[in-house]
C-alpha cells in the first residue's frame, strides 16, 4: 500500500526492484483491474439487450432479415466488449504481475481540457518512455524535476512506484549557478524533452544545494543562539557570498547578474542575527552548524559555507 502521505510505498520499492508487485499492490490493482471490467460490461450490457430484443421480436416478415442482421450487430459489439474486459492492457498486467523499470530525469504533462478535468490524463516522462500515472494524486506526488526511477506495467504503462535518485552533480566554481541556468535556456531552445528534463534537474539540484538541509530544531523548540564572533568572514553558496564585516556592515554578492548589496547587520542579547535587509535592523531566522550558516529570508532556506 502506498506510505502514509505518499500514493508511492518506500516499502514496496525491494518487492518491485525485483520485478514483482507486492501482495498488497497486486490486491489494489485487482481491485482497479475489475472495475475497468465491470465498466466494460456495464458498456456491453445494452447492446446484448438490443440484440436479444431484435433477434425474439416478432414484426413484420419483410424486415426479418434485418432485424437478424441487426441483433447479430449488436450481440457482436456486446461480446466484443465482454471479452475486451479480460484482454485490456491493465487486466492483462494485472494477471501477469510483472514490473519494469526506467530510470532518468522526469518531465510531467497533462491532457484533457479545463472544462472536463475529470477526463484529463496524467503523465510521467522519464528516460524517453512516457509513461500513465495512475490517479492525480500520483502525478502531483512526482517531484516536477529530478531524477527518478519509475516502477511500471509494461503493456499498460500505468504507474506501480516510484523513486526518487540523488541529484545530479553540479557545476563548481563561482560561475556555477550562472553555467546551471545557461544550460537550462539552451535545453528550453532545443524543444527536446528529454534535454529539458535533464536542465531541469540541473535546477533542482542547483536549487537543493542553496537551500542545505533542513534547519535543525533544539531540544526545547527555541531557535540556536548566535554569536557575532563566529560570524566574521564569508560565506558562499553557488548563487550568493555574503560578507559579515566587524565594523556592523555586510556585503552581499550575486553569481548570476553579478549585484552588489550593502547593508548592516548585529547580533542581538537573545543570540539572533539582525539586517536590514527589509529597511530596518530585524531578526531573521538563523542556525550556524560548523562551517554551514543557514538563513531562511522570506521563507526561502539558504545555505552558505565558509570560504574565510
């Protein structure tokens, strides 16, 4: 079954590595594989029900050959549709109990149109394969940009699982940030979507090293105090060096548009760091962890490393 908060199960992953669905995936999509018969059947029912009409209807002689044509029609369609219920693509995974893999960076799209979202498709395109997701929950589950390794039927193509591959490696230097985004613009220009897939894994990747992990929370919930003295120096991550300076003045640099910001900045008596950032001197939510400062500026997490 799918993790709490998650329709895709971390448990399951060992289960569907091996090509296999679990015994509780294989009860979920048995249970979706008979609904989509019942479906069928419920399609199939009227027209074995103008068929037989047809075929015992007693009118007219002259029309007997074509009541007899028209009751074989119909009783043909209904016995096609019948036997469709057991050969369609995701009854026949479902017997079969089969998975395959691909992995690859991931790209998401849609189908349908705004006034029938109730029939619009959902899909996932990782490693050239294009691949169903099994519900909109599924598909709003899938990160938009990384790479993945998606667990699937092979006639089908529905989505069983799904998980998620570290990040690509980045660029390094200080034009690095600059060099993720230049190659993002040339892959939005090939129209490829298998190049865009993979500059917008470069971007998350980019973007998950600026944010650092999460702060971490202390034992009675406050926030870690600072000291000034710990905070002399630079700091940098791939997008940004900030410059705490003794004299209360801060300096902040841009890689991508090389801008340059001056401001002030403080420690306070409760151990919090202080700037201007917003006009005024107020406190920002703060922790440093070695050589790791993380500031969190309107809700966005940034990490920095020192550098001196």
């Amino acid at each position: 079954m799918p993790d709490q908060e998650s329709p895709f199960s971390k448990s399951a992953l060992p289960t569907n590595q091996s090509g296999r669905l679990t015994d509780e995936q294989s009860q979920r999509w048995a249970r979706i594989a008979k609904g989509r018969r019942q479906s069928l059947r419920g399609v199939a029912l009227p027209f074995a029900a103008i068929g037989a009409l047809l075929l015992f209807f007693n009118g007219p002689a002259a029309t007997a050959a074509a009541r007899s044509n028209g009751a074989i029609a119909f009783l043909g369609v209904a016995a096609i549709l019948l036997v469709a219920g057991n050969l369609e693509p995701v009854n026949a995974d479902v017997r079969e109990g089969r998975v395959e893999s691909v992995e690859g960076a991931i790209m998401k799209a849609r189908r349908g149109t705004q006034t029938t979202q109730a029939r619009w498709f959902y899909y996932l395109d990782v490693g050239g394969r294009r691949l169903r997701a099994m519900s909109r929950a599924s598909f709003d589950a899938a990160p938009d940009a990384g790479y993945v390794r998606v667990y699937f039927f092979p006639r089908s193509r529905r989505v069983v699982n799904l998980e998620q591959l570290p990040d690509p490696p980045i660029p390094i230097g200080s034009n690095a940030a600059q060099q993720v985004f230049q190659n993002f613009a040339h892959a939005l220009l090939s129209r490829d979507r298998t190049t865009i897939a993979e500059a917008s894994a470069g971007v998350a990747a980019l973007k998950h090293v600026i944010e650092g992990p999460p702060l971490p929370a202390s034992s009675d919930g406050t926030p870690s105090r600072l000291r000034a003295d710990d905070l002399y120096g630079t700091w940098t991550n791939p997008a940004m060096t900030v410059t705490f300076m003794k004299n209360g003045t801060a300096t902040l640099k841009t890689a991508i548009a090389d801008i340059r910001r001056d401001g002030h900045w403080s420690v306070d008596a409760n151990g919090r760091l202080l700037t201007d950032a917003s006009g005024s001197l107020e406190p920002l939510e703060a922790s440093l962890n070695g050589t790791q400062l993380t500031i969190v500026i309107e809700g966005q997490r940034m990490a920095f490393t020192r550098t001196s």
